[in-house]
C-alpha cells in the first residue's frame, strides 16, 4: 500500500490561472477536467489530486491521473494498476487531497 498527500493554497493556484490562463492548465488538465468549470477551487483540488497520486504511484506524469466523481465520491481516474482510494477536500485557503494506492 502507498499513501500521497498534498495540500495547495488555492490563492497561489488562482494567481497562476489569472496570469497565465489556459497555458497554465493545459500542464496538467486532462480532457475530462477542462468540461467542468475551471474555478481556483476546482484547478487547486486537481492539482493536489495529480499530487498525491504522482507520490502514492511514484510515476510523475501528472496526465497519468484525473480527479473524478462516482457519484458524489470522488475517485482517482487513471489507467495505473491497482486499488485506488481518494479523499479530496477544500476550504477558504487549501485543497487536500489524500491518495491511497493499494497494490494488486
């Protein structure tokens, strides 16, 4: 089992947006995740769920992983092998997001 954590202002992430816009999240959204409406707090909980996935899988190419729903439960989308687990959450100031890859 491997666990990845990151937590990201969210004031950081919508200053990057403000100034460099869809350059900015053209990195590391996936095309699944430009459908929604791409708000600081959304972008910050796909940043912090790329993160933590890139350190539960150790594979560090963000566009590997997607933040997704199953319903309301929000599930890592990707093709990496395994049990994947997700806890994303976000308030004023920070997006977190907890990963939990168990292994085949």
């Amino acid at each position: 089992m491997n666990i990845g954590v990151d937590i990201v202002s969210i004031n950081r992430i919508k200053t990057l947006f403000n100034k460099y816009g869809t350059r900015f999240t053209n990195q590391f959204l996936t095309e699944l995740e430009k459908q929604k409406e791409l708000t600081p707090e959304y972008i910050s909980k796909c940043w912090a769920v790329k993160e933590a996935s890139i350190k539960a899988s150790g594979i560090a190419d963000a566009k590997q992983f997607s933040y997704g729903k199953n319903g309301k439960q929000p599930i890592v989308v990707t093709d990496v092998k395994g049990k994947w687990n997700l806890s994303v959450s976000d308030e004023k100031e920070y997006a977190i997001a907890m990963v939990v890859k168990q292994n085949d």
